[in-house]
C-alpha cells in the first residue's frame, strides 16, 4: 500500500475517533504544532525516518517533547503508530490530517506569493479577496519571492490573480516583440 494511502487512513482515524470524542479542536491543535516542531528540526524528522533506531527511543522522544503540550489522545495515537512502525509517515499523517480538517471546517488553502513581506492589514485585505474568490474561508498561506519584482500573485483553488510586476514586464514585452509595427527593440 502506498505511503499516501497509509497515512491518509491513518489520518481519518484520528480524526474519526477525536470527533467521537469531542476533542478535534485539541487534536487539530496538536497536529499542527507537530507538523511545525518537525518543520523546524531537521534531527528529529531523521529520527523519526530512521530504521536502525530503535522504536522504544524515538517513543520516548515523542513523548518527552511533546506530552506536556498535547493531548491524551494525540500521545496515544502517536504510541500506536509507533508501535505500528508507522513513525516515519507522522509527517506526512500530519499533512492529511489538516487537509482532512479543513475539509470538514469548509476551508480551503490559499498560497499568497509576494515580491516583500506585508502588513497585517494588506494581508487582511488580500485574505478577504481569497475568501471572496473562493467562496469560503481560506488558510493564507504566504511566501516571499524577491523575483515578483513587485505586486503579489494569489491562488485560491483552480483559481489565480497575478498582479505581479514580473508579468506585467513580461506581457509588455511580448506585446512589444510580437508587434509587426515595431522592426527590432
């Protein structure tokens, strides 16, 4: 079975069991924190990733790290998959679970690509035009490219606005190149 569809099932199962609990907002919470300690520590996602080391270590280390922050059920599952051998796919068992939250909260992800970090409130604005293009709430997601030159480029779903300098230039350019009244720029 592929690592997707593993981590996919594993993820409804969380999911699953943390709403017959009443506790998916906690787990939700919990999962994103994961995903975020993981994002920013390179040792510990080769920990995880690791055959040779053992599975009682890298319990410990997840418990250790993330038990007095978590909860109960969160631990657990993390128990189980380990146990499982599971544990180098809590990454990617993270990934799905938000996908699979947002898809039971009506919020659909948004990538907003900008030439210079923004403000809060033009981030504001450019996050209720998301929400206005996609027709619910969105999770903006933003990234810096100094190549945008200037201007932002926003993608809600099958969806893009492309305000960018970059492709203002670009489309100039070739509306001047393609011109058969211009011989030669």
């Amino acid at each position: 079975m592929s690592e997707f569809k593993v981590a996919s099932r594993y993820a409804k199962s969380l999911a699953g069991l943390a709403q017959e609990k009443g506790v998916l907002e906690e787990v939700h919470r919990d999962i994103v924190l994961f995903a975020e300690v993981c994002k920013a520590n390179r040792n510990l996602r080769l920990l995880l990733r690791n055959p040779i080391v053992n599975r009682d270590i890298k319990l410990n280390t997840l418990r250790r790290i993330f038990t007095p922050h978590m909860h109960p059920l969160t631990i657990s599952f993390f128990e189980i998959s380990v146990r499982k051998s599971r544990e180098d796919l809590l990454e990617q068992i993270a990934i799905e679970f938000h996908k699979l939250y947002n898809q039971l909260h009506n919020i659909e992800q948004a990538q907003l690509t900008t030439a210079v970090p923004l403000s809060d409130d033009l981030l504001n604005q450019l996050r209720e035009q998301a929400r206005h293009i996609g027709g619910k709430e969105v999770e903006l997601q933003v990234k810096i490219n100094p190549e945008l030159i200037g201007g932002f480029i926003l993608t809600v779903g099958d969806k893009q606005i492309d305000n960018s300098v970059r492709t203002q230039l670009n489309n100039l350019h070739k509306a001047l190149t393609y011109n058969p009244y211009i011989k030669e720029l």
